[in-house]
C-alpha cells in the first residue's frame, strides 16, 4: 500500500515568463489522464485563473501563467512552477492526514485524528504488481488470511481475513464490503475476493479496530470495504493481461450519464492452470496445480435528482477450481441483487439499502496416500445458501454535534448436503446440516468537537442473534448483546492524537456450526454447541506530517473471550483430528507503524511494521493449549515500497513484504517459517489513455512456507505478467 503527503512537484523552468498560453495533461501515478480536476494558474502578477480538465484530463490556459496548482479529491496537490507548454501533472493519492474514509463513519469525512484507517487507491492497485486484491491488501497493516495462500490457488474457504492477530479459525473476523453489501459468505464468513472486478474499483478502505457499534457482528477486529467507481458520468476502463501459468485476464467497466439516469456494468473473466500447492520435497505424482476459472459481472442502473438518489444493482459470479489432486475440487455460483437509495429527511439525510443473494457451493474431500502416489474420495458436500439483508441509516447536525442512527436486521438459510464414502469406496448418505440464522440490530453515534482541536465520538449498538439448526435433536441458540465505543481524538498544528476502547462480538458462522471438511490429513469437525466470542480492545495512536512526509503509530490491545478456534482432539501419522470449540481466550497486543516519505521530485517510499503478541490465555475449557501462540498470526510482518514516476519515461514500483514464523495449528507443532518476497512492475503511457505494463511477482521465487497439513504447502511462485490498461474517461 502506499500513502502519500501533500507535497511539491517542481519541473525545470525553461523560461520565467512563458509565451501567452499554456496547455496541459493531469495524470495520476498509473499514468492515466484525470478529468474534473481544478487547476489554477497564477501570472507574473499573482492574479489567479481556475480551469478544470476535460474528459481527457487536459487544460489550458488562454495567458501567460508561471505556475500551476492541481487539486483533486483524494489526491494530494500538485504544484508545477515555470510549466513548459504540453506539461503533465502527476497526482499522487493524498496522504495519511488527509484521507477521506467512508467506511470508519458511514459517511464521507476526512479523518481528523490518527484513526487506524489506510485507503488504496485505484491508481495504487494499478501500480502494484499483486495480481488479486488479497495479495494487494497483505501490504497493508496487521491484514492475515486463515493461510499464506493467494486466492489463486487456495480454497475459498481458508479465505477468512482477521487484523490485529484476532484469529483462532478459519472464519472471518473482518467485516468485508462492497458498496456497503458484504462479500463476507453469509455460511461461512470466507470473501471471495474476485468477486468484484478490479476496473470498477476505485478505492480500498481498510479501518483497523472493532467497529461493532456501526456494523454490528463480524466488524470484530474492523471493516474493508470495496468502493467501485459510481455511474455518474460517461466513462470506460479495462484491463488486459497475460502471463506465466498459462494465466490470460480481462476486466471492464463502463458507464453511461444522461439527463440523471446513469448506468454502469462490469465484468471480469479469468483463467489459469495454477501453481502447485504441495511442496516439492514431498509432491507425488498425485499432485496437480491448483487451477482455476472464474467470471464476474456487475449491472448497475438508477437515476439522480433534487438531493435523492435510487441505484438497481444486480450482480452473478462462477468460479470453478482445482484444489492440488484430480478429485480435490470446489466451485461457486452466486447471484445477487441489491437496491440503494438515499435523500433528505427532517433537517437530515437518509440511506437505505437492501440485498439478496442465493449461492450453490460444491466440494469434493480426499486423503491421499502417504507416497502421494493415489488418492480416494472421503466426501462430497453441497452446499445452498439464500442470504436476505436490509437496513437504513439516518445522519444530521445537531448542533456543534453530528449524529448518525441506523438499524438493520439479515437472515441467512442454508443447507449442506454430504455424501460419505468408506475405504472400499461405498457411498453413504445423503446427510443434511445447517440452519436459520437471523440477526437485527439497531445504532446511534455521535461525534462532538470539544473544543477547536479535541473531538468526542460515543456510539452503542444493540443486537439480537439467534440460529435454528435443521437438525431439530440440536438446540436453537440466541444472544442478545450491547456494542459500545468510545473514541477521543486532538490535534495540534501537524500532530494528531487518538485513543478508543470498545466492545464487539461475532456469533459462530453456519458452517462453523454444521458443516466439517478435511485439508490433508487434518479433519476438522463442526460443533453445533459453539457460543458467540466477544472481544474488548483498546487502541492509542499518535500521527505526525511534515513537508517531507508522515507516519503514524497505533498501539492495541485486545482480549477475545471464548474465542472460536480449531482444537486438536488427537493426532496420529494418518489422521489429525481437530473440533471447532470455544478456547478461553485470545490475548493480542501490538503495534502498527507506517511512513511515507518523497525522497526527491520522482521518488517515494513507503513502510509498514507490525508487530504482534497473540496467545491463548486461561486453562479451563482449553488448557492443552494455554500460552501457545494463536495460528496464523505472526509476530512481526511488514513491508516496504517504492515508487519512481517521471511521466516523460515510465513508472516503476516496487514492493517488498516478509512475514515472520507463525503456526498452522493450535498446540504450535507445525512450523511455517519467516520468508520474504518481492515484486516490480513497470508502466508506461504509450498512446493517450493507453498504458502497458509488465508485472513481476516474487522476483527471486522464493520457495515459503503457506501451510502444513501436515505436509508443507506453498506460497505462489515467480510469475510475470504483461499487459495493457485502458481509459477512457
């Protein structure tokens, strides 16, 4: 991820005073042209002229000026002195001070304290040579999936994303959205991270910190949320690529604006034969690349009026994959249909939204012989879940004080249906699980300046939770549960302070409930007897910006009480035998620290290092596993970038992550060691709105550890990927 500061951009004057005139192009970091940007000129006699880029982010200026000011939303200004005539502007994203972030208030604001928010944006994932946006989002700070895997290659459901080292399982501990809809699966909380097509994207917000007074359940350890571009004006994007793997991706997104009705769609196809999952030193001839093939599309029409809004959204995804072996599968289909409106309400404006979902899931389960030279079939699951949610949200000012109230209510049906098959390959079944759950919640926050630097944000949330399994010999379970938060923030001249104690929860998913799966020879059973896990967190944080650049740091300090974690039963050489089961407690401590800094006029850097304490504390209900630290979390993680942008010659970016050793299970007897990797991509513009590009990810192929089953997996390999982007705005 990389943030940037306000800053200056100067270019070598050819002359103090210009012929009358001057033209130029505003482009962002990826090399593509902005429209609707302010520019304003100033002459040698400090009178000022403001103009706005066209379509094709051009400019002119009708007079001699001898500088020229750019400022757009959500990038940081652009100053050029002594412009030469055909000039181009480079905007880079705004920095950490100056982030406007949707997702932390429910309602665009730029951030006025040290709030652990980081946003990338769609000129960053341009630049950043990850090819999924998971991978794209380990960049950020503390963000961990249940394994190392990318979404390319890993099963959908070990893509369940945690922050700040609350983990334990392989369920989500983050609430993900898109457009303010979750992408979290409504049975098992995993994303399907493709879900949405890069073209449309805009912006990534990532907001650390339970948010459960806002969004309720699954907002545990904070909220993602996927922000694509609104059709409010005529414009096209695509991407084309291809590369190693036999890996060839598409993704488009167009809109069309006329007289207030709009209009988008998007769409994403992609396919590749993969990369092998299961180490070298222990691959047979049993083992496959993990391939995969998916599409996704997106239809958005409405229309735009006097202070009110009406948008239609309907979406469908099919994915099918190969999991490593011939008779390891898995594939998804989903459809979904969204509404969104908002207007004016009593001194204040409202938001509704609304959705529906249906999703059929299937999975094949094997064990493979301890040669890998074979493979037989143990299960077949599928899986239908129907997934209905709607709520409102209302906003005003009162006052010096800004209050937002909101309610909401979601329920989710589902129905897993397993096939069993003994070792002479004698099918059994069917076996029907899962249930009905329901959650309804409603909210309030304030926020109030105190004084001229110091704010005050209270917020509650109250919610009820039940589940009625389908089988009717398990009982039904319900909670009723409060969410409270408190924040304080002050500022002085270019420090910011910030500091804020909540309480979450997170109810167990469907498929944490009643529905196992097997990953090697590691069995995992579901527990139909789970209670929901609450969490109680503080945070502090201090920011800092100067000319030159900015950094912040975050302390935390967060107690899951009967966290929900994959506990070992027993362990032999053929099989592992694991039960979802509520531990007594995941402690997490840390620190997050970034920096940005502009080097010279072309040259950026950025950094990030977590460092995270997170072990399982009490010895009642889990004592085999008391002061181990938690799977999947590791004890330092972190990266670096850097970009050099000169728009007369290309783009270069570089990104380096490493992680720490961590473990893959619960009593820390599978080791996955520290590894680091690094990847680059360069970019150039070589006809207007037309760039291309070559991506290199893990240059050195680094060979790191993803998993042990207890075999070792693997992490995704050195690919290189070449390809064009295209705008037209």
């Amino acid at each position: 991820m990389v943030v940037w500061v306000a800053e200056t951009l100067a270019v070598s004057a050819f002359a103090q005073v210009l012929p009358a005139g001057l033209k130029g192009t505003v482009i962002d970091v990826s090399g593509l042209a902005v429209p609707g940007v302010e520019v304003t000129g100033r002459t040698a006699q400090g009178q000022t002229m403001v103009v706005t880029t066209d379509a094709d982010g051009r400019f002119a200026f009708e007079v001699a000026v001898v500088s020229v000011t750019a400022v757009s939303d959500g990038f940081a200004p652009t100053v050029v002195d002594s412009p030469a005539d055909g000039a181009r502007l480079v905007l880079r994203p705004a920095g950490i001070a100056d982030t406007v972030v949707v997702t932390a208030t429910r309602g665009a604001e730029r951030l006025p304290n040290a709030s652990s928010a980081t946003v990338v944006t769609s000129a960053e994932l341009a630049n950043i040579a990850a090819g999924a946006l998971d991978d794209v989002l380990r960049s950020t700070p503390g963000f961990s999936l249940f394994r190392r895997s990318s979404s390319r290659v890993a099963n959908p459901t070990t893509q369940g994303v945690t922050l700040r080292g609350v983990s334990g399982s392989g369920a989500s501990r983050t609430l993900v959205l898109a457009d303010g809809v979750p992408l979290n699966d409504p049975f098992g909380s995993w994303v399907y991270w493709n879900r949405v097509p890069q073209a449309s994207v805009d912006r990534v917000e990532v907001v650390r910190g339970a948010a459960g007074d806002l969004y309720g359940a699954n907002a545990l350890a904070g909220v993602i949320q996927v922000i694509t571009f609104e059709p409010t004006r005529t414009r096209a994007r695509a991407t084309l690529e291809g590369g190693s793997l036999s890996t060839a991706r598409g993704s488009f997104f167009g809109s069309l604006e006329r007289d207030g009705w709009a209009a988008s769609t998007a769409y994403e196809a992609n396919r590749t034969d993969g990369a092998y999952v299961v180490g070298s030193e222990v691959r047979g001839p049993v083992d496959t690349r993990a391939d995969s093939d998916y599409q996704s599309g997106v239809v958005t029409a409405g229309r735009q009026g006097n202070g009110w809004t009406v948008w239609l959204n309907g979406a469908l995804y099919s994915e099918d994959r190969g999991n490593g072996t011939p008779a390891q599968v898995n594939s998804t289909d989903w459809q979904q249909l969204s509404l969104t409106s908002s207007g004016n309400l009593a001194g204040g404006a409202w938001r509704a939204q609304a959705a529906s979902s249906r999703q059929d899931y299937y999975q094949t389960f094997t064990a493979v012989t301890a040669t890998r030279t074979s493979e037989r079939l143990t299960t077949e699951q599928t899986t239908d879940t129907d997934f209905r949610g709607a709520g409102m949200q209302w906003t005003r000012a009162v006052g010096r004080t800004t209050l937002v109230a909101g309610a909401d209510a979601q329920r989710t049906a589902s129905t897993v249906e397993e096939f069993r098959y003994s070792t002479t390959n004698v099918r059994s079944g069917p076996f029907f699980a899962g249930g009905v759950q329901q959650g309804l919640g409603g909210y309030v926050r304030t926020s109030t300046p105190l004084a001229d630097a110091l704010t005050l944000d209270l917020g509650a949330r109250l919610d009820w939770w039940g589940s009625t399994p389908t089988d009717t010999a398990l009982p039904d379970k319900s909670v009723v549960f409060a969410s409270p938060r408190a924040a304080m923030a002050y500022r002085v001249g270019r420090y910011a302070l910030q500091g804020a104690a909540y309480r979450a929860y997170r109810p167990p998913t469907l498929n944490e409930l009643h529905r196992g799966f097997r990953v090697g020879n590691a069995v995992t059973n579901p527990n139909p007897l789970l209670d929901p896990e609450t969490l109680t967190g503080v945070e502090g944080g201090a920011l800092g910006t100067w000319r030159w650049g900015s950094a912040r740091v975050t302390g935390f300090a967060n107690l899951l009480d009967g966290a929900v974690a994959n506990i070992t039963l027993s362990s032999t050489s053929m099989q592992i035998t694991r039960e979802r089961r509520n531990s007594d407690a995941i402690r997490a401590l840390g620190f997050e620290m970034e920096a940005d800094a502009r080097l010279t006029q072309t040259l950026s850097v950025n950094g990030q290092l977590v460092l995270t304490s997170s072990h399982f504390r009490g010895s009642v209900a889990t004592p085999a596993i008391e002061g181990n630290r938690v799977p999947q979390v590791p004890a330092v993680q972190g990266g670096l970038g850097l970009t050099w942008t000169d728009p007369r010659l290309a783009t270069l970016a570089v990104q380096a992550r490493f992680s720490g050793r961590q473990f893959d299970d619960d009593l820390n007897a599978f080791q996955l060691n520290s590894f680091g990797v690094v990847d680059a991509q360069v970019s150039r513009t070589v006809l207007h709105g037309v760039v291309g590009f070559v991506s290199v990810e893990n240059i050195f192929n680094v060979d790191y550890d993803a998993g042990r089953t207890p075999i070792r997996l693997i992490g995704w390999p050195r690919t290189v990927r070449v390809g064009i982007r295209l705008a037209v705005r």
